[in-house]
C-alpha cells in the first residue's frame, strides 16, 4: 500500500486541459519507448468518470509525472451473471472500462501538410524550421523549446498526411545521439531536442535489481557500405556524388575490417537536396555499422525505495550492466521501460536496452510515409524539347539561341547544339514602286563670244546717173543707178550668262517583282558563344557541340535554372545558319497551374 500512497492519481482532462476528476484505476500499465509515442492502458470502474476519447490524462509514477496522454479508444465491458447484479444492485461493482492512452505528442499527427513545401537550407537553422512546421497545428498544443543543433539542411514535404513524423523526420540527418523531449509544465507544451549525455545514469546487477539478462547480437540490419538514393528515378535519381567527391556511397572501412564488406541502397525519394541526402545516409551508416545489440533485463525499479538515481530507471539513459560471472559487460541506452501494474507491483519492470535505437522515423513514421510515396510525391518526368534557327547573319547580326531552364528542373542531362554554314539566300529581283514622281534639273554658262566674218561675191562698181528706174512693157528706163565693188562686213554676237530650267515628270508606275532564290558566298569561320562563354573550337566537332560546359553555373556549381539561356553563333562574312539546340531535363511538377 505504501507504493499506492505514493503514487499520485491520475488526472483526467477536457480538450482544454480544465480537469474533470481524479481516476482511482483498478490497473495501470505503460510502456514509455525511446523512438515513438509512448502507451499506457488503465482498467476503471465506469463509475468512476465519464471517459470519452480525445480526452487527456496525467499519469503518475513514484518519482512524479510521466507526462500528459491522450484518451485514444474506450472500451466497456459488462458481465451478465446473478452474482455481478448483486453486486450492481448495492453499488459495489459496474461494468469495466478499459481506457487506452497515447502519449500527448501523438496531437501532432492530426495535422497535415498539404501540397509542395520546401524547408530550410542556406541560411534557415533546423529551430526556424521545426518553428514552421509546428505552427502548422490544427489545435495550438506545442511550442518550440530547446534545440541543440543549429543545422542547415533542406526538407521538402509533400501531402504530408502526418505532421509529427514531417517534424521528426527533421532529427533524421543527425549523427549525434539525439532525444526529443516534452516539456507538460508549460502552455502551450514545450517541444525540445537535445543531444543525449555520455555519461552513465543507472545500473542493474545481477542478484539486486537484475533478474534476468537477454542479450541478442543480430546483423540482419548491418551495412558498412551504402549508397544512398534521393529524388526522381533511373540516371536522374538524385546522389551525393556532387557533395561526396564524385563518389555515390560512404562507407566505414572498421567495420568493413572486422565484419566484412556489407553494401546496401538507402533510399528516400523525399530528399531533393543532395547535401541533406549525404547526412541522412551518414546517420543511418552511423547507426548500422555495428551489429544490433539488444539486452533484455527483467528485474526492479528500487528507485522509489533507495532514492538513488542510480536506481530510476528511465528512457534514453545509458545503463550498465555487468555480469562478471560471465565475463560479460553491457553498456547501452534504455530505449523502452514496461510495466505492468504500476499501483499493485510498482517496483516490477521489464527494461530493453540498444546499441542502436531504431530512428524515429524509421520505426514510428516512416513505414507509413514510404508506402505513400508512391501514391502523393510526384516523382516528375523527363522532358525534352527543341530550339531551332535558320536565317541569314553577319558579323554584325549573328544567329542567337534563348532557350529556359525551368527552375523545377531537377535534373539537367543534356543541352546539345549542332549547326551548319550555308551559302547566303536572297529571295527576289526587283521590287514594287509605289506612284510617280518628278525631276528638275537646272544647268549653268559662263556665257559665250563669236565673231563672224562675211564674204560676198566680186561686183563691179560702177555708178550710173540714172536712180530711179521705169519699168514698161517690154522695157526699162533707168534714171540712175551705181555698182558696188568687192567688201568685208564683220558680225560680233554676245551670249551673256544665263540658266535653263529643265522639268521631268514620272507618271505613277510598278514595278513587278521577279521573284527567286539568289545564293551568295558562305562564311570561312564562325564564333560561338553560350552565355558570354567562349566554345573552343576544338570542341566543336562537325558542327556538335555539348553546351553544358559553357551554361551560366551557381555557386555551387549547378547550371542556373529559373532563367533564359543564350548561345550565339557569329560569322565571319554574310552566311547562312542552320541551328539546333537539343534540351533534356528531367522536371518535377511542384509549380504552375493546371489549365
């Protein structure tokens, strides 16, 4: 009875964490568990209280509260029989209720993530990111306590159906020992993830709080060499051979030296992010590179007698176990504490300690979060398309190439261009005139100077008396007349200067075209350029070329997506230029609309 006393009732709660009563159970059991939410079952009388699911009760054990659960399935028993009406009938007894309870953070998971979202990266430490992730709560429960890492890995989530294993699955790429606490002292509680201490907390031996030992070395879930495997499928499914040296798996060569070589896949197809890939496969090569080492104890908690901290017996605490009879020594981490009866049997408990805890997301998340994957992660396709030129160009007009790179483009396999020179095209004779026209024309003299000189015939001279003469039928009288002899006369024209006007009219007219194709001269060399980037021309082979090489790259070295590209083709004289750009990517579709 002294352990009943000791141990506080357990406190049932409303949805807003008013109490409601003081349970007086007939049984308490728990299993509190290092990797996913902790259980409890506690057996009542149905008059106690009224328990409905979605409730919340405090537990209690000897050293105080085990923390705050939530009411997740009721189940009433009645047992007809005389003996059990009798017993009704005077009030001693009613039907059972068996009431099972969840630990509090399991009000996580009635959350979702719906759609594409990415979190984290450069800049963003893992509090900012578990700070948004938690405010996605449907019900304000949680806040962000204590973090001890201040990483900057990338997270993506899509249709996430479960909030809490999205926020546990943050702690994957940690290669520390890590443990996530709960804090039920606080409102709203408080969530925390701490770096687990090295040092040694609690003890059994064998003949005092040890009964029995089970230790089970399995090397079923051994790997010293992985390669691991993120986003998309067949060449475009995401490596860390960018992060990793240009090599695709990690390895530890001391385990290799004393179990041999063991390779296996690591594969998460929500990892876009080839450095957060890198970690995640780090922790889980941390973890495996052992045998998995189980110690069974069966034996007592002397806590609540000794009052020894040594003696408490609680998850996520290194205990040690030494059985010098055996010459055997186990030291590892309690990951699940059992017990069966805490009011009746308090000191009774079944311990179970590992060299390797399953991760969380391993055990409680990701089984479920895999099997979905396939059915909400879109996991793209490839995609291919065509960039195409043929026109004339010079040395001032060169053939140019823009072409995008979708900023989804996880992968970029090829940017291939290929090109021919041809012979310069004109495409028609003369052309069309639109109407008439007219022309004036004046012209200038300096003016002009002749003289001439006459010469008559020889005349006689002669001079008669008579001037006058009388003409008659068939007769003439003169009265007087005189010949002249032989003279010169001398003419002098002048032409000043002066201008003439000339006018031309152009009546209104066509021209009709004479239409054909005329072929010019075709350039001797071309230059060749992608993004401002010089191609060498010994890289160009008959006209190919790989563009990659020459593409605007980030600082991390990956062709820049999100923006237009541009390969320019310049000649040394008037040509004609035949182009292809071949583009192969591999999309994945997180963005746009559906229309």
């Amino acid at each position: 009875m002294k352990e009943l006393i000791d141990i506080r009732l357990p406190r049932l709660m409303d949805l807003n964490l008013n109490e409601i009563a003081r349970i007086v159970p007939e049984k308490l059991s728990y299993e509190l568990t290092l990797s996913e939410p902790s259980t409890a079952t506690l057996v009542m009388n149905r008059s106690e209280a009224a328990v409905t699911v979605g409730q919340f009760m405090e537990l209690y054990e000897t050293y105080g509260s085990l923390g705050i659960f939530r009411v997740e399935n009721v189940a009433t028993t009645y047992r007809p029989g005389l003996w059990d009406r009798l017993l009704r009938a005077v009030g001693l007894r009613e039907a059972t209720v068996t009431v099972t309870l969840r630990h509090a953070v399991c009000t996580l998971e009635d959350g979702m993530i719906f759609g594409y979202h990415e979190y984290g990266g450069t800049g963003v430490t893992l509090s900012e990111v578990l700070t948004e992730l938690i405010a996605m709560q449907p019900s304000p429960y949680w806040q962000l306590g204590t973090v001890d890492y201040d990483t900057r890995y990338q997270y993506s989530f899509e249709n996430e159906s479960n909030l809490l294993s999205a926020i546990l699955s943050t702690a994957e790429p940690i290669a520390d020992e890590h443990r996530w606490t709960f804090d039920f002292t606080t409102v709203p509680w408080t969530l925390g993830l701490i770096t687990e201490s090295q040092d040694d907390a609690c003890e059994m031996r064998m003949n005092r709080n040890a009964e029995t030992v089970k230790v089970t070395v399995d090397r079923t879930q051994m790997v010293n060499r992985i390669y691991p495997l993120g986003y998309g499928e067949g060449v475009n499914q995401l490596t860390i051979a960018d992060v990793n040296g240009g090599v695709k798996y990690l390895e530890d060569t001391a385990s290799q030296a004393a179990w041999g070589v063991v390779a296996l896949p690591f594969a998460d197809t929500t990892v876009t992010d080839a450095a957060t890939l890198m970690a995640v496969a780090q922790a889980q090569l941390d973890a495996r590179r052992e045998p998995t080492v189980t110690v069974a104890v069966t034996g007592l908690d002397l806590s609540a007698l000794t009052g020894e901290a040594l003696d408490r017996l609680t998850i996520g605490r290194l205990c040690r176990v030494p059985l010098p009879e055996y010459g055997v020594s186990v030291r590892e981490r309690i990951v699940s504490v059992r017990k069966a009866d805490v009011f009746r049997d308090n000191t009774r408990a079944a311990i179970t300690l590992a060299n390797r805890r399953a991760d969380a997301v391993e055990q409680m998340a990701s089984t479920a979060r895999k099997a979905m994957i396939g059915e909400l992660y879109s996991q793209g396709a490839t995609n291919q398309y065509a960039v195409h030129f043929a026109d004339n160009a010079d040395e001032s007009h060169p053939a140019e190439l823009a072409f995008y790179l979708d900023e989804n483009a996880v992968h970029i396999n090829s940017v291939m261009c290929r090109f021919r020179l041809e012979a310069f095209r004109g495409y028609s004779k003369g052309a069309a005139s639109g109407g008439g026209g007219a022309s004036t024309t004046t012209s200038e003299s300096g003016g002009y100077s002749s003289g001439v000189k006459y010469t008559g015939n020889k005349l006689d001279s002669d001079t008669h008396g008579a001037s006058n003469y009388t003409e008659g039928p068939n007769q003439t009288t003169y009265t007087g007349h005189k010949h002249v002899d032989e003279h010169v006369h001398a003419l002098t024209v002048t032409t000043p200067s002066h201008t003439h006007g000339v006018n031309v009219s152009i009546p209104a007219h066509t021209h009709p075209p004479e239409l054909g194709i005329l072929t010019g001269g075709t350039a001797g060399s071309v230059t060749v350029t992608v993004d401002g980037n010089p191609v060498p021309a010994e890289a160009i082979q008959n006209g190919d070329f790989d563009a990659v090489p020459y593409l605007d790259k980030d600082d991390g070295g990956k062709i820049v997506r999100g923006t237009w590209h541009e390969m320019t083709i310049t000649p040394d004289a008037n040509t004609r230029i035949v182009a292809d750009l071949h583009v192969k990517t591999f999309i994945r579709s997180i963005s746009g609309g559906n229309y």
